[in-house]
C-alpha cells in the first residue's frame, strides 16, 4: 500500500476533521469558476468537466453513505467485481447532470456524512471484524469513498485550476 496523505484517524474528532479538510480542499479548486468553467469539457480529465468529476465523487459518496447503512443494519454486502466497469455505468448516469443539481448533491452528501459521523462511536467505525464486512472497517468504506477518492482527483484539479489562472 502506497503511503497515504493524511494521517489515519484516532478518534470521531479526528474523522470529521479529516473529512473536511479534505472536502474543503477539494472544493477550493473549483470556487470561483463560472458554469462555463465548471462544465468544460475537456477539462481537468480528458473526458470529464468539473462539474463531472464533482458528480462522479458525489455518486461514491452516496453509495457509501448506503453501504454504511446496510453494514450497520448487519446485512451483507456484495463486494464489487468489477470497478472499472461500474465506474462507467455510473459516468452513463452522471455526465448529463446540470451543475446546480450536482452541487446540490454535493453539499448534501456533506451533511449526511458529519451526521453519519457522529452516529456511531470510533470504535464501531475503526472495527474491522464486522461479520458482514470482516477485514475491512467502516472508517475504511467511508475514507475510499470520501477523503482518498478527492485525492485521486486533486492533481487534475490543481492543474486545471493553475491552467485557468493562466
């Protein structure tokens, strides 16, 4: 495993710092821009726009913040076979989203994750002997859907971002 940018939390306080610190940087890299800017294509990707990136996060947040409940219920969950393949099932869905609705979305998913947060203990979401997912935590779920996936976006952005301040 490759060494992570952040530290691994230790406690809720940590968690919710973690998650938006990252959240805030991510969305410091688009603040300012015009719909026009936003909906670019290319843009920061080859394929996608901000806008599309900012969707294609919004819509792992979600997944995840559904999973966490489904986990948390104690029901099992099907581990993903193919994540290159859903990954463009889900730009099919996306990529044609107006900007406002996906900004909305964004925002939400904000809310739901710091009540999310705050509705289990750190050890319940550092635990990773959970019989429905065992080896893997729930802190683990909500980190590769939350703050290391706008990881996997930040160098684009950065540079889209440097490219249009010219």
């Amino acid at each position: 495993m490759s060494e992570l940018p952040f530290s691994i939390p230790t406690n809720n306080a940590e968690f919710r710092a973690l998650f938006l610190e990252t959240r805030d940087l991510i969305e410091s890299l688009w603040q300012g821009y015009s719909e026009e800017v936003m909906t670019l294509r290319p843009g920061p990707h080859p394929e996608w726009s901000v806008k599309d990136i900012i969707a294609h996060l919004c819509w792992w947040e979600t997944f995840a913040i559904a999973r966490v409940g489904v986990l948390s219920a104690g029901l099992p969950i099907s581990p993903i076979q193919d994540l290159d393949g859903l990954n463009k099932q889900v730009d099919a869905l996306i990529l044609g989203m107006p900007l406002e609705v996906v900004l909305a979305v964004f925002e939400t998913n904000k809310k739901q994750f710091l009540h999310l947060i705050d509705q289990f203990t750190f050890e319940e979401w550092a635990d990773e002997t959970r019989p429905n997912f065992e080896g893997s935590s729930l802190m683990e779920l909500v980190g590769a859907n939350t703050f290391g996936h706008y990881y996997d976006h930040l160098d684009d952005l950065k540079a889209f971002r440097e490219k249009q301040l010219g």
